[in-house]
C-alpha cells in the first residue's frame, strides 16, 4: 500500500538523528580558514594597513606580538574579499564590452623597494600589494570598498556638510588610495585621480556612493617616510630581548583604528601581550594632520 506524504514525514522523524548543525560547524571553519590565510599570518605590511593613524598598531604588525583570540567569524571581511573576486571578474566583462582595455585590474604594484641596510644598518622592506583596479581612460586609481550602512552614512554625511575630500573618508582608506596611486606612478603610468568605490553590503546596489580627489605623491610619501621610522623603532628596541618596550611607540587610539585592531584586549593593561585600546582621546590624528597634508 502506499504511503501518504505525511505517512512518510512521520517514518523519517522516527529515524535517525537530525545532523548536528552546518551553521554551527561552519562558525569554527570560518574562524580557523581566516588565520590561516596567508594575509592574516604576514609580516610584511601592505599599502592597505600603512594608513592607520596608530603606530603601535603597525609596530606590533611588524614585530610578530600577540593577537586576541579569533572568537567569531570575520564575516565582513570575507564577504568583502569574494566581492574583490567578483569585481576582477566583472571589470574583465567591462573590457571586452569595449572591446578594448580600459581598466586594469588585480595589477602587482611596488610602491617602495626594499632597501638592505647599509654597513650594518637596518633593512627596510618592501612595500608592494595588488591595486583593486586602474582606469586608463581617466589616470584613475579605483579601489573596491565592500562596506556596511555606516561607513556609507558617514560619506553621505560629510559630503552634504560640504567638507572637503580629505575630511570624507578615514586616514586608513585615504591613505592607501594614493600609495596606490606611487605604485602605478612607479610603473610610469599617468595618475591623476584616486577614487575609493564604496559598494554598498546591503540587498540594493544603488546605496553605493563613492570618493574622489586629486593624486597627491606627498600623502603616499608621508606614509612610507613614518612606515620606514617605525620599522627603525622596531629594530633599535630590541623587542625579541626586550619585548614590553613596545609601548615605546606611540599609541594614537581611536574608534576607528581600535574597532577591528587585533592586539587590543579592552581591560588588560599596555604590553607586549596587549593594548588597552581607546584610552588616548586626544591622540587620535596623526601629526601630519596639523601639517596640512592629510
């Protein structure tokens, strides 16, 4: 005799146990594939972590010092690096629309060379990263930015207040559009803009928005110049024998720079193990702020 349909869901709840949760297992998987990734176990920084206004962030970067723990997927992150996939894609299809290449993409850029310390001086290293995209047509660095409702809230913000380019988008994200722009400079190209494509993370494309301004080498120039100082500091503090002394770099906290800093352990005291955080209010521009250039 045949069975009904609700004959046989009753026979199949009877049966074996359900599976334990894929959402479950997968947390653990995503966590444990995120340190794993070679971007999260580098030593060598890239354009893209240079601009953040704390230097302690950076010199614990170089010097190899302790992490907070991964307790939950880095679910942002990972959504934007499958979109820089995508758009590598996407930008292809663009090209062959035109029938012509327009765009660049995914392109290997040496902003500064490493430099072998002399007669036993410090070895500075190279700095180099992929460029998301260049537009040929417009001498256009064009950087990919997956973000959430806030970062576009704040660009919306800022530029119906009528603030100038500078004061529209963080240091970090400014900063690493025009040390973009030296690499490809470096390739004897043309470059006129830098522009940051804020895609929006939510259901509907046209919350997107956008960045522009003018190439400026002094802002890359900066960067290299304090990288290269705090690569010295490093160096001369002898952190393998001394390793507390990590405090001696400055700290310059703040929301930003502190909300994602994998060294930051709120409550725990300043030290080799952790950094307390956002305990510095009134250090959280970088000097070159007050010079004028960024």
């Amino acid at each position: 005799m045949t069975m009904g349909v609700s004959e046989v869901m009753a026979s199949l709840a009877g049966g074996a146990a359900e599976p334990a949760s894929t959402v479950g297992e997968l947390r653990q998987v995503l966590m444990d594939f995120e340190t794993s990734r070679p971007r999260s176990m580098q030593k060598a920084l890239g354009p893209s972590e240079l601009g953040t206004p704390c230097a302690q962030q950076i010199a614990r970067k170089l010097a190899g010092a302790p992490q907070a723990p991964v307790t939950e997927p880095t679910w942002a992150p990972f959504q934007g690096t499958a979109v820089h996939a995508s758009m590598e894609d996407v930008v292809a299809f663009w090209n062959a629309q035109l029938g012509r290449e327009r765009w660049l993409a995914e392109d290997r850029l040496t902003v500064s060379e490493a430099a072998p310390g002399a007669d036993g001086g410090i070895d500075l290293p190279e700095v180099a990263g992929n460029g998301d995209a260049f537009d040929i047509d417009h001498d256009m660095v064009v950087d990919w930015k997956h973000v959430g409702n806030t970062a576009l809230k704040k660009l919306g913000a800022a530029k119906r207040m009528g603030k100038p380019p500078r004061e529209q988008v963080s240091q970090e994200y400014r900063v690493q559009a025009h040390l973009y722009g030296l690499g490809h400079a470096n390739k004897g190209r043309p470059v006129r803009f830098v522009r940051l494509v804020l895609l929006a993370r939510s259901w509907q494309y046209d919350d997107s928005n956008e960045w522009t301004e003018p190439y400026d080498e002094r802002i890359a120039l900066w960067a290299l110049g304090r990288y290269y100082d705090i690569v010295t500091a490093v160096a001369e503090l002898d952190l393998a024998n001394h390793p507390d002394q990590i405090t001696a770099i400055k700290a310059s906290p703040s929301s930003d720079a502190c909300k994602f800093c994998r060294f930051r352990q709120a409550g725990r005291p300043s030290g080799w193990a952790s950094c307390a955080g956002d305990v510095a209010a009134t250090e959280r521009r970088a000097e070159a702020f007050g010079a004028g250039i960024l």
